[in-house]
C-alpha cells in the first residue's frame, strides 16, 4: 500500500526485487465473492450502508475497470471501513487508525494474490513480494 510519496530509491528497489522474482511469480488471483467469503470469516464484521464510501469504492472500481461493480461496505474493529466489488476484488480501506487500516488493506491484498496484469507490474508485485516475505 502506498501511503506517501514514493522516492526514486524506493522505486530503484521495487525495480531489482521484480527483476529478482518476477520468473517465480504466477497468477494466484481469487475472486472478489471468494475475498468477500474469506474476508467475513476472517474478521469480525459489521456489514453497512455507507452511501458515500460505497459511491466512492464503485467508482474506483470502474476506474479498475468493473463496468457495474457490486460494492458490499462494512466495519472492522469499529473504525475501519472496507469495501469490496464482489464481481473484480477490487477493495478499499479507509481509517483514521493507520495501523489497522494497512494491515487489513495487507491481508486482504495477499489473500486476493495477483492477477497476470498485476504480475506485469514491477510496483504491485514488489509490494506483494515484500508482504510475503
């Protein structure tokens, strides 16, 4: 998860740990029904009607490329929201606790895995490369 800037040398490290793995990589990508699924009995979850934060995880999952994304919201540890396209697995995390919001967004990111697009990317499959080790 990028929370701030991302400096060169970061971008430099991402660069040689793609290089370093990407032959190791393959596409181990669920589906956002079986995130959802495992997500729920993962953790203790209030499902909700968030109107605006559902608005906003759908349009950033057309943006992902869902054309009619079907957004289910709920909370975590009673300040975390989460949103999740059941039919991409695209999800979003929001808090203003930092440390719950990014460990879920980092469980839920190496449960989902990779698809064959994200393995293209040197930057989403270096971020999965460093949770997972």
């Amino acid at each position: 998860m990028i929370k701030n800037k991302v400096s060169k040398e970061k971008i430099e490290e991402w660069k040689r740990i793609y290089e370093q793995e990407k032959d190791f990589l393959i596409p181990n990508r669920i589906s956002g029904k079986e995130l959802n699924q495992i997500f729920k009995n993962k953790y203790k979850v209030t499902r909700c009607s968030l109107d605006k934060f559902e608005d906003v995880v759908m349009k950033n999952a057309k943006d992902y490329g869902e054309e009619n994304p079907d957004v289910i919201a709920y909370i975590v540890e009673e300040d975390v929201m989460v949103g999740i396209d059941i039919k991409s697995g695209y999800f979003q995390v929001e808090s203003n606790n930092l440390k719950n919001m990014e460990s879920i967004w980092d469980d839920l990111f190496l449960i989902r895995g990779l698809s064959k697009n994200d393995i293209e990317n040197y930057v989403i499959a270096a971020q999965y490369l460093e949770l997972i080790k």
